[in-house]
C-alpha cells in the first residue's frame, strides 16, 4: 500500500462467539485476535461465579475478510 493513494484495503475481524443450544452467536466484533481473547478474560469473572468454565461458553472465530475499496463519487446526470 502506498501512502496517499489507498485504492483498496483488506479489514480482517475477529468474532467472539458464544455457544449457544441452538447455535452459536457472534457478541462483539474486534481487530485482533488478541483484543478478542481479553474480552474473554474479562468475561470469565461472571462465568466463574455461574460455575461454568468460560472456554467451554466462549471461542474466538476468525471473520470472514471485508474488502473496502476507495473508488470515489461518480457524477451520474
């Protein structure tokens, strides 16, 4: 990528899921891999105190890749 001229730019994301009965569910979104695993240490305070381990509730799942592209504003008459 050269500085100023950003004509397209990859954003990977990570999900923090919980697993769920019928399905798991993405509950925060996150940059990093590692944003999302402190997430889950801060959450597993509140699963201790429910007496479940906070690794069998909570994964991190690698999203899949959003391309963002810089194309402008076209004028359309």
């Amino acid at each position: 990528m050269k500085y100023g001229m950003i004509s397209s730019m990859t954003v990977n994301h990570w999900h923090l899921m919980l697993r769920k009965e019928h399905g798991d569910v993405a509950i925060a979104n996150f940059k990093t891999r590692r944003e999302a695993q402190e997430e889950i240490e801060n959450r597993s305070s509140v699963t201790l105190h429910l007496g479940t381990n906070p690794k069998e509730i909570y994964y991190v799942k690698r999203a899949g890749r959003k391309r963002y592209s810089s194309g402008g504003f076209q004028n359309r008459e």
